[in-house]
C-alpha cells in the first residue's frame, strides 16, 4: 500500500511544495466528513437554511471555504489564498513562497441530491503575483466527494489518484493515469444549444449522428452538471468536456473560472496526456486579467479537443 505520504516522498519537488499539497489534502478530509453527514446536521448547499434546532446553517459552500482557509493560515509556506468564496485574494501572515487558487466546494447546487461534488486547488509561487499563466502553476488537484472520496494530484508531470481509507489515510489507487486519446463519450449542457457558435454545433452535430456521420461511430453523452465528477470520468475512461463560449455567455468570457477551475484541471488533464483548450488557445496559455476571470473550457481525450479545434479553425 502506498499512502499520499509516501508517494509525495518520492516525487521531486521541494518539501515547501509537497507541504502544501498536504495541506490541501488535509482540508479535503475534512470537507468529506461535513458532507457526509450533511443532510443530519441540517447542513445544506442552499443558503437561509436552517437545523433542526432552527439555527441558521451557513452554506456548505462557505463552510468548506473555512475550513480551507484555516488549513492554510497553519502551513507557513502559503503566503496567498485566491477563493472563488471571496471577492479579493487573502494576504496571510506567513511570508510562504507559494499560493493557493481554489473552489473550495464545485458543483454545490447538486449537494441536496446527493451528487458527486468536489475541491479544486491550484498551486503557484506568490512571486509571480496573482496573474499567472496556468503553465506557471507547480501543483493542482481536485478532491472529488463521490462514491469513493478520491484525490488527483499532478506536479505538472504525471497525475495520480488517491482514495481516502476508513482510518483517513489517502492510499495511492491509481499512479501516471492516462486520458484514453480516442473516446466517444463527450459532456455538454445540451439545454445550451440555441446559444452555440458554429463549431459547437458543428462538432455535437458529429457526434449525434454517430455511426452515420464522418466519425463512422456511436457517441454517447454525460453531463453530470459537477465539474469534478464530470472531468473525473473522463480522466478514468477518456471523453471531452466542454463548456465553450456562447451568446449568452461570452460578455463574461465564459462559464467556468480561469485560475481555479479551468488551470488545475488543465493541468491534470494534461499531465495525464490528454488536451485542453478555449477553442482557439490552450488554457494554460491564457493570460490572465482578474482573479475571478472566466474562460471558456474543452478539455479532455486529445482526439476529441482536436477535432473540437478543427471546428474552430474553419473559422
Ligand atoms: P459553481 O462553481 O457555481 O458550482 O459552478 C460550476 C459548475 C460546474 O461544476 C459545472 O460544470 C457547471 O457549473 C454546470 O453548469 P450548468 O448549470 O450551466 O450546466
Ligand atoms: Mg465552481
């Protein structure tokens, strides 16, 4: 059996780095058994909720945020905390070398059906300032709260999966996965199809027509709606996610958050041989312009991120 402890022994990167991996490591555990028991402590992801007691509940959202927050005011290596909970970044006390992006609880609006939810956490050296390229990132992982509690770590090389045991230990399951480059099984809200550009349609068109369309092969849909569960699948068994750039939502630049959603997952995605992209430029390229920017988000089996860019080639 290999535990987190063990695996972060063996990979090359400073202590200060792994310690803050640990710590995120540490939060997730800790989300786990709040949302475990949730529905008993009167805990909800909707706000003005109230206990059995009739006490008011604090979203789980930011109570997840806290408890994040508190983990990290103890590891002195984290100077910065950047939350898609908080409107501005967090300057610690400790003068640490690195930085924390997160979302501290993805996915919350489906807590109160008991779906698959998850952190997401995005390291990078505070020197660099909040404006970093995802390619500047030295960490990123996601805790996924399903089923099975699972964590997935990349240092930006290979990207590995843990499972968090009975005693609370993360134990290794799976090491150096691979996004199949070959899927057909692709993740889009589907009720967004009147606001899509040409290559969105065009690509989906494809893949609904299956085996009689120039793929020559059936496609299948998934859309869990839980960005962790959905990019969790498809780092198990290959696919493409993609929540693009609309009409409705390109005023904002998209759905999904640049530093805390879209880089980590890149990352992982990546050191995991897959692709990712906006459609015109690779995630990890896009300069950022604020904390909270949003971006649009294809990612997934290398085949299928480049077709979705062919698409977008043709113009
Ligand atoms: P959140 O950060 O407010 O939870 O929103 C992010 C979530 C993702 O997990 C998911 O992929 C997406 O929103 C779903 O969006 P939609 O409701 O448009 O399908
Ligand atoms: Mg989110």
């Amino acid at each position: 059996m290999t535990t987190l402890s063990d695996w972060l022994a063996a990979q090359h990167v400073d202590d200060a780095l792994k310690s803050v991996v640990g710590t995120m490591a540490a939060a997730s555990v800790d989300i786990a058994a709040v949302l475990r028991t949730a529905p008993i402590s009167g805990q909800t992801g909707l706000a003005g909720q109230t206990n059995v007691q009739g006490e008011a509940q604090k979203e789980l959202d930011v109570v997840s945020n806290d408890i994040v927050l508190n983990h990290i005011r103890q590891n002195p290596q984290i100077s910065i905390l950047v939350s898609e909970e908080l409107d501005e970044e967090v300057h610690l006390e400790n003068q640490g070398r690195y930085m924390v992006a997160t979302d501290p609880l993805d996915g919350s609006s489906n807590l109160d059906v008991n779906v698959t939810v998850g952190t997401i956490f995005s390291v990078l050296e505070s020197a660099g300032g909040l404006l970093q390229q995802g390619t500047a990132q030295k960490a990123a992982g996601y805790a996924a709260y399903g089923p099975a509690t699972s964590l997935v770590l990349t240092f930006g090389t290979s990207t590995a999966v843990f499972t968090l045991d009975d005693a609370g230990v993360w134990v290794l399951t799976a090491d150096a996965v691979k996004v199949q480059p070959a899927s057909a099984e692709y993740a889009i809200n589907t009720a967004r199809e009147r606001f899509w550009d040409a290559a969105t349609r065009g690509y989906v068109a494809e893949n609904v027509a299956g085996e009689t369309g120039p793929t020559g092969k059936r496609h299948n849909m998934r859309w869990v709606g839980s960005m962790v569960a959905d990019i969790h699948r498809i780092l198990m068994r290959g696919g493409i996610f993609m929540y693009p750039l609309d009409s409705e939502t390109v005023s904002k630049g998209g759905r999904l958050r640049l530093l805390y959603e879209a880089n980590p997952m890149a990352l992982l995605i990546e050191a995991a041989g897959g692709k990712s992209t906006t459609g015109t430029q690779r995630i990890l390229d896009v300069v950022p312009t604020g904390i909270h920017q949003r971006v649009p988000v294809i990612l997934g089996s290398a085949e299928e991120v480049d077709r979705v860019e062919g698409w977008y080639a043709r113009g």
